[in-house]
C-alpha cells in the first residue's frame, strides 16, 4: 500500500476536523471498499428477498452458494497473491517492466486451473440443476480473478480504481436482482440471483483486466524465466499465505463439518453461526483502515530512513539510531492499533447486545457474535503483526507462525467442537499465537542489524567466478 503513502500524508496534514474526517474517509475508500461494497451488496439482496417473500431454498441455495464461492475462493488463490505480491514487487524494483504483465497471465492460468480443479468436482457431485451449477461456477471462477487481478492493480497503487470497480459492480448486481425479481415474481430461483451476482462481478473483472492492460503492455514480451526458479525465489510466501487464508475461515469450515446441515443436498451450512460470522466480521474494518494510515503515514518514513541509512552509507551510529526510532515508532503504533480496536470491539459487544435481538438473533447467536467479535480482534492483531515481520523479511519467522497458527485453529477445533463453544476455538487459537508472534517481532527489531547485515553475500560470486574464468585461460 505504500503508494497511497503520498496522499495520505498531505491530507492528515491539513489543519481542522474536515481534514481529519477526508484522510479517513480516504483511506477507508481504498482499504475496506472493496470488502465493505460486497457485504453490503449481499445485505441489500438478502433484505429484498425477505421483504419480497422469495422462495425459501432459492433464496438459502444463493446464500451458501455465496459464502461457498467467497470462502474457497479466498482459500485458494491466498497463497498466489501473496506470492504473485512480492514477484511484482521485484520485478517492479529491478525494472524488467516486459515481464510484468506475462507473469501475471502466468499466475492467473495457474491459480485458475488450480481453483477448477475443486470446483468442477463440487458441481459434478451436487444434485444441484445444470443452471445453478454453471452460474455458481460461472462466479466462483470470477472470484478467483478478481483476487488475483487486485494483486496487480494495488501494484498500479490504482486504489480508487479497486474500490470503484467493486462500487459500479456490486450496484450492478443489486440492480439485476431487483429487475430479475421483478420479471419472475414467484418463480425466483437461485440459478437467476447467482447469474446476476456473476454479472456484477464480470463487470469487476472486466474493469480491471482492462487496467492492467493498459498500464503493463509493453511493445516485446520476453520469454519468462522457467516456473521452477520462480517458485524457488519464496517458496514460503506459498505456505505464508496458505495457512493466514486457513486460519480465516477454518473456524468456519469446523462448524460446517461438527454441527452443519445439509441445504439441498448440496451444501453444508450452520446459517446461525454463519450470520453470527457475517456481522462480527465489521467489527475489525477499523483496525484494517488504520493500520494502513499508521505504517504508510508513521512508519514506513522510519523504516526508509533505517534501510536508506545502510544503503547510503550512514555511520553505525546513525543506522542504530535509526532502528532506535523506527524501533520506537513501530511498538507505539501497534499499541495504538490494539487501543483503537480494542474499543471498537467493545463498543461491538455493547451494541450487538442490545439491537442484534431486533434482527432476530437469539440468545446463543448474541452470544457467539460477542465472542466472535474478541476473537477477530485477535485474529486480526495476529495477521498484522505477521505482516510486519515480512516488512522485515523474516519469511521464516511468519512462515514457522503462520504454520503454529493453523495448528493452534485444528487443535482448537477439535477440543472444543461441542456447540455450547461456538466461536471460542478461533479465540483461543489466536490469543496464544498473538503472544508468540508479538515477542517474535520484538526479537526481530532487536537483532535487526545482525539480520540485515548476515543476509548479506560475504563475496561477489560473479567477480570470483570470473576470476576462476581468467585463470583457467
């Protein structure tokens, strides 16, 4: 996110309450957008449903059709983005802007024959129709391009477009469903709302595509260097982004298997849980709002200040002085992130009490959503702490946590699958692993130096095999 560092600088700058007020609303366009313009989208459609009295299992079918094609999706394209992340960052650094754009088709080829592969075997086991299971593979296949789509226009640092693209097509696909249900009356079925929804998301797409291929066509595309040594480049960002894209819906995936039922034969679901899920998952946006206006507008200056010191050639003093401050500034911005969620969290718990029984939510459902909401506050601290020991490199140290993490949910999932503890194991999982990867982070910036330095090459190879070369002849 570091380009949207410039904008957000020059709008916290200003002077007065407004200006405070457009720096977030800014920041929150380009970080939740997305996010926020689906699960809205998907609210609406739900209430017009209700409200127009649709089929009971049309409208139930779309509902788990949804968070199957969000969840599995997500799951399976995780690994490539954070992977296909860092690829371009590279490429981007090293200037070879030709290989920019084939290596996304790359990726995307794989990552799409990758994500077919469960797909095609879901839709040849259910007994759903032939309709809804081409519109439900129609959009789960979308899904997984516009995941990876996003990898690439981020690193456009084209974040209006992100959020406008998902804005127009998210309308889009409220508008189709309001006139399909207009056209069909009675006869709505889940196969014409899922269509609808794959058309908001074409347009999403579409746009995007079209981004990239503007912004990376270049005149030449040069051959591509063989799959394999890109893959052995970080082969730990793979498992990294496998195991954070688990520990999100695993929770979820266990409630599924220990107390689901089966929706049209097809689909297992846990709708109570679920909604529970649905409405906790708001009450981190904060936390991922300003942790972008925090790193981009506090941080990263400290830690460019750090690493330009070492590359410009500052004395030891200045370098330690460096990673005393980026030190400092980094510990008091993560305690002020944890404070503001903190907050929210609270405020979440006191709210869901006493307005979430109006929507229909039971006792239990009340109580899920409370514990749900402290555990996403975990989850969400644990996510981001591992985000910044990548910041710094330490593939093995996210990849060792990440892989604890997972463990920490199955274990979890396992010991308390009774149903009186829904939403607790992700708590517990989470808390720990926090704790871990907090004292990880602070060990890491307190032998930064040795890290850095170390990881240094103690020789020039290329200048001692010349020499070799010089020898022989």
């Amino acid at each position: 996110m570091a380009g949207i560092g410039f904008q957000l600088k020059r709008l916290f700058e200003r002077e007065g309450l407004m200006g405070q007020i457009q720096a977030i609303s800014y920041a929150s366009l380009v970080t939740v957008g997305p996010m926020l313009s689906c699960i809205i989208a998907v609210a609406i459609i739900h209430w017009m449903l209700v409200s127009d009295n649709a089929p009971y299992v049309s409208r139930e079918v779309f509902t788990a059709g949804i968070a199957y094609a969000f969840a599995f999706s997500f799951v399976i394209t995780s690994p490539f983005s954070m992977f296909l992340t860092r690829l371009a960052s590279d490429l981007l650094y090293e200037k070879r802007y030709d290989q920019l754009l084939p290596t996304f088709y790359r990726y995307l080829r794989i990552t799409l024959l990758f994500g077919c592969v469960p797909a095609l075997l879901f839709v040849w086991w259910t007994p759903l129709s032939i309709a809804e299971k081409v519109s439900l593979f129609v959009l789960y296949m979308e899904l997984n391009l516009v995941w990876i789509e996003v990898v690439y226009v981020s690193a456009m640092k084209a974040y209006r477009s992100i959020a406008y693209s998902f804005l127009g097509g998210m309308t889009l696909a409220v508008a189709l469903v309001w006139i399909y249900m207009e056209w069909a009356g009675a006869a709505v079925s889940a196969a014409g709302l899922l269509t609808m929804m794959a058309a908001g998301f074409f347009l999403i797409a579409a746009t995007l595509l079209r981004a990239i291929e503007r912004f990376f066509r270049t005149p030449e595309s040069p051959a591509l260097p063989p799959l394999r040594q890109d893959l052995q480049r970080y082969p730990s960002l793979l498992g990294i982004g496998l195991f954070t894209g688990l520990c999100m819906f695993w929770h979820q995936f266990a409630q599924w298997i220990f107390h689901g039922t089966w929706l049209a034969d097809a689909f297992l679901v846990k709708p109570e849980y679920d909604v529970a899920v649905f409405y906790a998952v708001l009450s981190v946006l904060p936390t991922l709002v300003w942790f972008v206006v925090s790193v981009e507008t506090s941080f990263y200056p400290k830690f460019r200040q750090y690493y330009d010191a070492i590359l410009g050639k500052g004395t030891i003093l200045d370098i330690d002085r460096a990673r005393q401050e980026m030190h400092k500034v980094l510990i008091g911005e993560l305690g002020k992130l944890m404070g503001i969620q903190l907050v929210f969290s609270l405020i979440s718990v006191a709210c869901g009490i006493r307005f979430l029984p109006y929507i229909g939510f039971t006792a239990q459902q009340v109580d899920t959503f409370n514990i749900l909401v402290m555990a996403f506050y975990v989850y969400v601290m644990t996510s981001v702490v591992l985000l910044l020991l990548l910041y710094f490199d330490d593939r093995l140290g996210a990849l060792s946590l990440s892989a604890l993490f997972f463990a920490a949910n199955l274990a979890a999932s396992w010991l308390l699958r009774d149903e009186q503890y829904q939403g607790l194991p992700l708590f517990v999982a989470s808390f720990p692993v926090l704790a871990v990867t907090l004292g990880r982070l602070v060990y890491r910036l307190r032998r930064l130096h040795y890290a850095t330095f170390s990881a240094q090459p103690l020789h020039n190879r290329k200048r001692k095999l010349e020499q070799k070369r010089e020898s022989a002849g």
